[in-house]
C-alpha cells in the first residue's frame, strides 16, 4: 500500500522581499468579517501546487498587495460527504494561531456557497517527502538542522498544548532557505489535558500507545520525529514491512535496526526518541542539546521572521 500523497509541488517564484512582505502580511490581516470579507475576486490565481481528495491547492497573488499566497481550495459538499466538518475546524482554529518560523502560516480564511478557501503561507520549495524521494537519502547536517527546527516548532506547539500526531515527509514543507515547515494540521488537536485516545497518523509513524489504543500525551510526536530522523537518512521508515500487521508488531517491540552505515551519534539520538514508554522518550529541549544535533544542524532563522519576532 503506497501510503504517500502529494500536496504540493516546488516552484520558481519567490517571496515578496522582507520589507514588502511584511506590509503586505499586516494588510492581509486588517482584513477582517466585521470590515471586509476576502473574496476570491481580491485573487490572481497561479498554477495549482497539488490536487487532493477534498479540492485544489493554487499559486496565488493578492491583487492589492501582490502578496503571493498558497490558495487552498476545498470543496464544502467532499469535506460534509466524509465527515470532516470538525476535523477542517479544528486544523483551521489551531493553524490561525500558530506563528513559528518552522510552521506554516494560516493568514485567514474565507468561504462561499460551495467552497472554502485558505490563504496559506507559500513554501517554494515544496515538499520534503519530494526532496527525499530524489535523493533517497539526507546527509547528516541536513537532518540534523530539520531535527532541530523541529523540535523547536514542537516546543513551541507543546507549549500552546497542541499535538501534532502526524509528522511525516508529506506534511513537511520547505521554505524560500530550505527551512522546514509543519503543515497539514488536519491530524492535529489542542487540548488543554494534552492526552488524547483517537487513532490517527499514518502507519509507519504511529506510536505503540495509539496502536494499542492506549491514551496518550504529546510525547506522540517525539516517536514521529525519530522515525522521521531514520527515514531521512536511512531512505524508508524504520519499521516498513511487507504487511499492516508485521509493521505493528515490530512497531510493538521497537524493532529498530540500524544499518552498519548509520552514524552513531544518529543511531543514539534515534533510539533515545524510539521507545514503547512514552516517558523514555528524549524530551525536545534534549534533542536540542543532543551532541550529534549540535554538531551538525546548521540551522538558519529567515530575516522576516527575526523582523516579526
């Protein structure tokens, strides 16, 4: 079973220069359902990013601003057939609120008679599951500066007591630097209790507690990171298997099995995320610190975010 999805496609344009970019982001938020509600007449419509199940993802410009944007399209009559009312709720109450150099943006959102319609942050240079899929394989100094985005976008999420659930190559994209961002908050929850018991998250990425269907916390996402660390530079998950039910069990027993060619300093941070007891677990200030994490990340924040921050 081909568990992967696109969702969006790379491409050549760029983003509006800091100074721009950043009065074009302020007029975009004075909008507002009280003053003016954004149509898609206020809309130069590009080249479509990605097609899913539920609508279209579009290349899109602010006519007044020409502040360029991702225009996610969903179609209200596919979301209500499936159910997924609560679920497009949820992802954009949670998104709206994020602001992250490692997440990506919802600016605001708008609806008609049969669509509804995101303004998300453009990241172009699309999807890290394609970037992957091209090479294979990530070096050690690429995975290391995603781990630690990562883990700091996940502070920041935890903080605000949101739970990713379904970190993988396909909800990662990357900005103008390379820079990872976490999108596709579809999977995600905010919870006050931060324990939850639905099961959610794609297969090769689900945790023993939620296979089991045990409560669990938000130490959900330290699993997904390990497994995501392996699979970038291993080149597939670490518990892939011909069938569902052989990638469970071995998912049970923490099956993990290093290739001799798996830096050790890699094999350590990875087995420290890859364990049943969610309280085992390396917490995210720790992987920050995590010796093969510091000498190699070369993480750089974007200007415009150090200018907003």
């Amino acid at each position: 079973v081909n568990r992967r999805r696109a969702v969006m496609k790379s491409g050549s344009v760029q983003p509006a220069g800091e100074r721009d970019s950043t009065r074009a982001r302020e007029r975009l938020f004075s909008f507002s359902p009280v003053r003016r509600r954004l149509t898609i007449d206020d809309f130069e419509i590009g080249r479509p990013l990605g097609k899913g199940k539920f609508g279209n993802v579009y290349l899109a410009r602010l006519k007044e601003s020409h502040f360029i944007v991702a225009l996610k399209v969903l179609f209200k009559s596919q979301i209500e057939k499936e159910g997924l009312e609560h679920q497009l709720r949820r992802e954009i109450e949670i998104q709206a609120h994020l602001q992250h150099p490692n997440i990506l943006r919802l600016y605001n959102y708008f609806h008609d008679a049969r669509r509804v319609y995101l303004i998300l942050e453009y990241a172009p240079r699309g999807e890290l599951y394609k970037e992957l899929q091209k090479s294979h394989t990530l070096d050690e100094q690429r995975t290391a500066t995603i781990m630690e985005e990562l883990a700091d976008a996940l502070t920041y999420c935890h903080e605000k007591k949101v739970i990713h659930r379904d970190i993988k190559p396909e909800n990662l994209l990357l900005g103008f630097r390379g820079e990872v961002k976490i999108a596709d908050f579809g999977w995600s929850v905010h919870t006050p209790s931060l324990r939850r018991k639905t099961m959610c998250g794609t297969l090769d990425y689900l945790p023993p507690e939620m296979i089991e269907g045990r409560t669990y916390n938000e130490k959900v996402d330290l699993w997904c990171i390990g497994v995501l660390c392996y699979e970038l530079l291993v080149g597939n998950p670490p518990f892939e298997s011909a069938s569902h039910n052989e990638t469970y069990r071995r998912i049970l027993k923490v099956d993990v099995r290093f290739p001799p060619s798996l830096p050790l300093g890699a094999q350590d941070l990875i087995s420290r995320l890859l364990r049943y007891q969610p309280s085992d677990r390396l917490p995210l200030d720790q992987i920050l610190e995590h010796p093969w994490v510091r000498a190699h990340s070369r993480r750089v924040l974007p200007p415009s975010t150090q200018m907003v921050s």
